[in-house]
C-alpha cells in the first residue's frame, strides 16, 4: 500500500486545507469558543464554495448525487476537515454537506421517496437509535426495547440513551427486540416517525460537548406500520454492526486532523517561547513531547490508511477498523493532553482550542464503541471467533 496522496488526492486535499485555513478559522475567531453552527449569512457562501470544490455532500455516494472518492481519499480529507476549533465533531461547521444516515441509502424504492431523497434535499433530519439504559457496549444483549407484531404493523415499547439530534429531527432509524428467543438475530431496525403518537423525548443529556447535548427517548405503545422495517425483519443487527464498522474508519481520521493541527500548534510555540533565557524547543522535556506527539499521529494515521485500503479493496477490514478508531482516539488524546502541557496556563484558555479538543477528544473513546470493546473485537479476530 502506497501511504503517499496521488496527484489528484494532493490536489483535492489542497484545496480543503485552503478552505479551512482561509475561510474556516478566520470566521470561527468570530464565535463563541463552543459553537457549533454558522449564521445562515456565513454558512451559505461556504456551502456554494464547496459545491465548487466539488464536495458538497462528501459521505453521499456517487449514484445518490455525492462527489466519487474512495475512502482513503476521504480519510486524507477528514483529516483536514477537523484542523480547527469545532472541526472533532463539526468538521467545517457542516458546509460539506453529510449523509444523514448510512443507512437509508439501503432502504427500499418507497423508504426512499418517504425519506432519503426528502433527506439530501434538507426537508428532513433523521437520528439513530441504538444505545439504551441498560447498555450500549453490546447491543445484541443489552436491546430491551420491544415491537409486537400487531394487525398491519408493530407496537414499540421501550427506551433508548444517549441519541443525538432526536429532539430536531422528523424520523429516525430504531432498533428493537422482535424476537427474545434468538438473541442477535432477533432485532429489527424501523424506521420512525417522531411525530406518531407514542414518541417521547423524555430529557435532554448533557455531556462534556458543551456545544452538544443527547437525549432520552421512550416509546409507549408506538405504532409503526410495516413498511417502515428496514432491511428484513430479525436483521437489523446487521445494519447495525456495519454501520458502526464503516464509522469507525472517518472518525479516526478526524481524531488524527485534531492530533495533527494540536502538534503544529504546540511546535509553533516551543520555537517561539522562552524559558530561562532560551527557547522551549530547545528542552530535551519539551522535544520528547513533541517526538511522542509525531509518533502518535503517524502510527494513527498508517493504521487508518490500512483500513480504509482494505474497505476500498473488498477485503475485510473490521479489525482494522477497530484498531484504528482504538489507536486513534486514545493517541489523539494524548497529542492534545502534550500540546496543552507545552503551552501551559495559556494551553487551558479558550483563547486556544486545546480545552475544547481535550474535552471532546475523551468521548472518542467511548463513541463508535469504546477502547475496551476494539480492544475485544480485535482479540476475537486475532485469537478465533470462538473466544467470547
């Protein structure tokens, strides 16, 4: 595998490496040190300057209207989409445009008219349910939230934690117990109208994404025709699981963009400050932080590569998937953690993004499925699908 960008990657990244530097934080300056969105005024112009780019719409496959990269290309892009203050969670603020949910774009002729298309067009936001009260770690298990099959469709009854966007959006994609007896392959993904009778936005949860915040959703007697099941009845672990597998790729790679500009940041300052007559560069203390930071940025970043080359060739990749969002995340907070230390009273003022990127950069961990989890999925690979 070749680790060097093509002509047409170098140009393509480039240009995004431009957009954030001129365009991205010389607006974010303007704003408050935990926003997360744009004035309409602002937020427009940049969207028709990526559509000149030819990326808006950027995790939109080519066939549904989205520019045609591969996924190493988008890995190279994330990370130059996060290289700013908001750029872990918001990369560009949203002026790339997104997807929605993967998902949709396997649904049915008629899932797609009622949702997918209103969903590209902006009509519509969906959100995904997975994670509930008694767990997210291990969703085949921990799924308690039951559908009956009743007259033309299912009866919902349950509760799901932790669901970004539900409270703003017009449906959502929801993943229930259709059959106790047969563990994993007794769940169903429905897709949800927030509007029906039943749906609840039972709290708002706050987290350490000041700008962000989660909720608690109950279903009571909800009901949901038929037609709303997405993919085949008992297989909605599936779409669950390679969701989360592909996810895991592009959200190391935005791990790696906050590492990158943090280390850029905290090398600019070693040169440029002065402790006891000399540069801070110059401290053997200061240097192996620096040499620690490049070593944690490196090996994420040829691990993300890997797994984005492999999903790119067919191969299987999910083990590798897990190793780069592992790596990635745990080595991104550590990069950050060095670049605050070197800038130090200064690295914890929201005059920097470093506080932020530290706070945000802790839920890495645990999003997209926590270190512990990789940590399994990577043994069972290693070791043999028999080891539980």
């Amino acid at each position: 595998m070749d680790f060097e960008p093509s002509s047409e990657q170098q140009m393509l990244i480039d240009q995004v490496r431009r957009f954030v530097r001129e365009e991205i934080i010389p607006l974010e300056a303007k704003l408050d040190p935990d926003a997360a969105d744009l004035e309409p005024e602002d937020y427009k112009p940049l969207t028709e300057k990526t559509k000149a780019m030819g990326l808006f719409g950027i995790d939109i496959p080519k066939e549904f209207g989205g520019p045609d990269i591969d996924i190493v290309t988008r890995v190279l892009l994330a990370i130059e989409m996060a290289q700013h203050r908001a750029g872990l969670y918001v990369p560009c603020y949203g002026t790339f445009g997104g997807a929605g949910l993967a998902q949709i774009f396997e649904a049915n002729e008629d899932q797609k008219e009622r949702y997918l298309y209103p969903t590209l067009r902006g009509e519509k936001k969906p959100f995904f349910g997975l994670t509930e009260p008694s767990g997210g770690s291990d969703p085949a298990r921990a799924i308690q939230t039951k559908a009956e099959r009743k007259d033309n469709g299912w009866v919902l009854n349950g509760a799901k934690l932790f669901i970004s966007g539900a409270d703003r959006a017009q449906y959502g994609i929801v993943f229930a117990r259709t059959d106790a007896s047969k563990g994993r392959a007794g769940i169903t993904c429905f897709i949800i109208d927030s509007d029906t009778p039943g749906f609840h936005v039972r709290r708002v949860v706050h987290t350490l994404r000041s700008s962000h915040y989660a909720t608690e959703l109950q279903f009571e007697d909800l009901r949901v025709p038929h037609a709303n099941v997405l993919g085949e009845v008992g297989k909605g672990f599936a779409i669950a699981n390679d969701r989360l597998s592909r996810q895991r790729i592009p959200y190391a790679a935005a791990c790696i963009g906050v590492a990158v500009k943090a280390q850029e940041l905290a090398i600019d300052y070693a040169k440029q400050r002065e402790t006891f007559g000399a540069p801070l560069a110059t401290r053997q203390a200061v240097q192996w932080m620096i040499v620690d930071n490049e070593l944690d940025i490196r090996t994420s970043l040829w691990l993300t590569l890997a797994a984005a080359h492999k999903a790119d060739t067919g191969q299987p990749y999910r083990m590798e998937a897990g190793m780069a969002k592992l790596v990635a995340s745990e080595a991104g907070g550590r990069v950050v953690d060095r670049a605050m230390q070197i800038h130090g009273g200064y690295g914890m003022t929201k005059d920097l993004p470093f506080e932020r990127w530290y706070r945000e950069m802790r839920i890495r961990r645990v999003g997209e499925g926590p270190s512990e989890v990789q940590r399994m999925v990577i043994a069972r690979e290693i070791l043999g699908s028999n080891l539980r």
